[in-house]
C-alpha cells in the first residue's frame, strides 16, 4: 500500500519558512478585527502579496526598515534642535561684568578721645583685649560735673516752676502743679513757694481791681444824683416857660404888672442855668466812669504785661539754663569713655590711676572688626556704560576655592568720576563693592590685602542672544571695510 505525497518542508530554507509563517499570520490579522490586528494591519501588508519570491520580499522588508530608521532619527535630530532652541530663547543669564581687585579697609584705626579731660579714676581695659560698641574702656572722674549738673538741675526746676505759673497768670488758668513720688522734698518747697507767689499775684490783681472798681461805683452814683437834679431843673425851666408864655399876653389888658412878668423871666432864667449846670455836671461825671473804666482796664493789662515780661525773662533763662545743663549731662556721660566700634585693644595711652587726661586728647586705640568687606575692582572704560551704584554683585576671592567656598554677595557702593592711569598706561575705572550679609562675611577669614575678583551682575540675557553675539556682531561689521 503506497503512502501519500507530502511536501519536504525540512528541505525549505528556514527563511522561506518564517516568511510562510508571516504571509499565514498577516493573512489571519488582515481578517481580523481586534486592536492588534488593526496596528500590524499594515506591517503585514507585504507579506500577502502572493509572491513566491521570498528573497526579494526579505530585502524589500530590510529597505523598509532602514528608511523608517532613518527617518524616525531625523525627526528625533529635530526635535532635540527645537527643543534646545526653545529652551535657550526662554532661560535667562546673567549679565555680568567682571573686575580684578583686593580687600581694603573700611574703617580705619578708631582713636578714643576724652572730650573734657580729668582725672582718671578707672582703666577697664588692656591692649589686645576685644570689645563691643558700648562697652566702657576707661572713667575719668565725674565728681565736679556731677556738682555742677545738680546744681543746674535744681535751678532748671525752679525756673519751669516759675514759668509755669506765670503761663497760668498770664492765661488766667488755675494752677496746680503736678506733684509725683519722684519729687525730692526741695523740690516740693519750691512748687509751694511757687503756688503761694501764684496767690499772691492774683490777691494783688484783686485789690488793684477792686479800688478801681471802687471808684466807678462812686461815679456811677454821682451820675444818678446829678441826672436826679437834671431832671428837676428841666421840669422847673418848662414849667417856668410856661407860666410865662400864658402871664405875658396879660399885660396888655392891665391883669398883670410889669413887674410880675420879670419876676418870672428871672424864675425862668435861674431854672435854664440850674439845667445846664446839671448837664455839664452829667457830661463830666460819665467821663469819670469812662476814666474808671480805662483804668479796670489798664490795672489788669499793666499786670499781666509785667507777668509776661517775667515769662519772657524766665523762659529765656530756662532755655539758656537748659543747654548748661544739657552740656552737664554729656560731661557726666562722657566721664565713661565707651567704645564706639567692635574691635580689639591696640594701645592703652592712659592707664596710671589718678593721672590727668587733657581735653580732646587720645586716651585708646581700636582696630575695628569690620562686620562687612569692601573691595576696590578695577573696571575697563570699555564695560562701565552699564555699572551704577547699588547693583548687586559676587566677590570671589582667590584665596578661597569657589567652587568649594563660594562667593560673598555684594553691593556696587562706589564708581570713580574719571579714567585711572597706572604706571603701566594701563587705563581702567575704581570701584568698590561692599558685602551686604555680615555672617557671610565673617564665616571667611579675610583680611586687607587678599586678591578677589568682582562680578557686577548688569542685567539679563537668553542663551539664544548670547549665542547670536557673535553672529549679529559680524553682520554688522562685514562688507563695510573700505
């Protein structure tokens, strides 16, 4: 019995037979519906052509795949492009111009002078010894000063006492004097001397007002008696006018005598003079009350103009008196000569107890601890159009690794007026920076002399505008030599 034929698959190649695999898989996925067979639809694609030629279809596949290589790393080429020129446009750097220079000094040696002199009574100090700013170096003795501040302290309390009071003369106001627990028991005498001068001078003003008032009164009662007799006078004139103006034309018919119309022009005469006499009596009387009344009026100016030529007087004193005592005061203060900075001792001048310091006289010196640096750069002409006083800057000095250390932040303080020309013609600008944080400062040892470089920061720039410098630079510089 004969068997079937069948194909000798072990003699194809083995690449014929993957490419049979992949002709039998893509046609599987071309008929299918999934989300696989979808995406490798078109992978496939090639492989259902029905080609027997597989040799061919391999190296049309191996073509394919380098294309597609290709282009997916030009597209990859050009995105990292844009992506690095988008990222250069948008970040920002500094701007920055930079100087050699060094460290000097920012204060210089600080001398302690005693202002008044005396005698020494205390040296608190030694030369090397580290102070603080305030601490007290040496006291001259202050016995003297303190005599005569007491002194002038008590008699600028009489004075604003007795200013006060007269304020209150002068304003017609109470006065009270304000009395607290620190008041010393002279100084309570002197505010009960004050409030007793105080009722004095208004007891006074009183009495001077009262006899003026007095006399007005006495006047005004004239002028009601007088005014009285007036009014009598004109009653007898009009009633004598009257008897005469109806009597005279009697004397025609003969029912009266000459005689009796004299009797009654003489009656009408004397009435008329008795009415000006009270009239003129009147008029003078009410010039009295109007004198009485510029005298009220006088007593009390005349009194406070003279209270307020003693405020006047004694404001003036006590101002005066209060710069003495003012000037007392800091010689009391001065009698403890402190240290104005942070430093060390350098020189004792003065520590024999008892001895005498002269006025104005150096009695210690400080070399100052300096809490901030200051360094002075040298800038060429070429890079100061943009430097002004204030902008921020680095100090990297070459003493210390940056890269390890640091820099110390800094402000630009200082830009010389004019160009510097050294020995060497060598042209540049002076200027000088001062750190703005004292700790950063102190954490480094630096002294005066040490070699720093400078970094101004100016402004900002992109990458981009830095990398196109050059490039925009010759644009405008080419095709223009002659």
């Amino acid at each position: 019995m004969s068997q079937p034929h069948t194909p000798d698959v072990a003699a194809k190649p083995a690449e014929q037979q993957a490419f049979e695999r992949l002709e039998k898989l893509s046609a599987a996925g071309a008929s299918g519906s999934s989300l696989i067979d979808r995406l490798f639809r078109r992978l496939f694609a090639g492989f259902r052509n029905g080609s027997a030629r597989w040799e061919q279809d391999a190296e049309l596949a191996l073509e394919r795949q380098k294309v597609l290589r290709a282009r997916g790393l030009l597209y990859s080429i050009a995105a990292i492009f844009g992506a690095l020129l988008l990222w250069s446009a948008l970040t920002q750097i500094d701007e920055v111009t930079r100087g050699e220079g060094k460290i000097i000094p920012s204060r210089q040696l600080q001398i302690v002078q005693s202002v008044d002199g005396g005698v020494v009574e205390e040296v608190f100090v030694e030369e090397g010894d580290a102070v603080s700013r305030g601490d007290v170096l040496v006291r001259i003795d202050p016995t003297r000063f303190v005599a005569s501040f007491q002194e002038g302290s008590v008699r600028v309390f009489a004075l604003r006492a007795k200013v006060e009071r007269l304020k209150a003369l002068v304003d017609d106001q109470p006065y009270q004097p304000e009395r607290t627990a620190e008041l010393s028991a002279d100084q309570g005498v002197v505010l009960d001397q004050e409030r007793s001068y105080y009722l004095e001078s208004r007891k006074e003003l009183e009495q001077k007002l009262s006899i003026a008032r007095e006399q007005r009164s006495q006047r005004q009662q004239e002028l009601s008696e007088v005014r009285a007799r007036l009014y009598a006078a004109e009653q007898a004139y009009r009633m004598s006018s009257q008897e005469l103006q109806v009597t005279r034309p009697l004397l025609r018919s003969g029912a009266v005598s000459e005689i009796d119309i004299l009797r009654l022009e003489r009656d009408q005469a004397s009435a008329d003079g008795e009415r000006r006499q009270a009239a003129a009596r009147a008029r003078q009387i009410e010039a009295g009350i109007q004198e009485a009344d510029a005298r009220l009026r006088e007593v009390d100016l005349t009194t406070r103009n003279q209270w307020r030529s003693e405020l006047s007087e004694a404001s003036s004193q006590l101002n005066s008196l209060d710069k003495n005592v003012d000037g007392l005061a800091d010689r009391v203060k001065f009698s403890e000569i402190r240290s104005p900075v942070n430093g060390t001792i350098q020189r004792v001048l003065f520590n024999t107890i008892g001895g005498v310091v002269q006025p104005g006289h150096a009695v210690i010196e400080i070399v100052p601890n300096d809490d901030r640096l200051l360094v002075e750069a040298k800038i060429a002409p070429k890079d100061i159009a943009f430097l002004r006083p204030g902008l921020p800057a680095t100090i990297k000095l070459h003493a210390y690794d940056f890269s390890i250390y640091g820099g110390l932040e800094a402000q630009l303080q200082h830009i010389s007026a004019d160009t510097i020309t050294d020995e060497r013609d060598n042209t540049f600008y002076l200027v000088r920076a001062m750190t703005t944080d004292a700790e950063s400062a102190q954490r480094l040892a630096v002294i005066p002399g040490m070699t720093a470089q400078l970094d101004i920061i100016t402004g900002k720039k992109s990458i981009l505008a830095y990398l196109l410098k050059p490039i925009l630079r010759a644009k405008a510089n080419a095709l223009s030599e002659r």
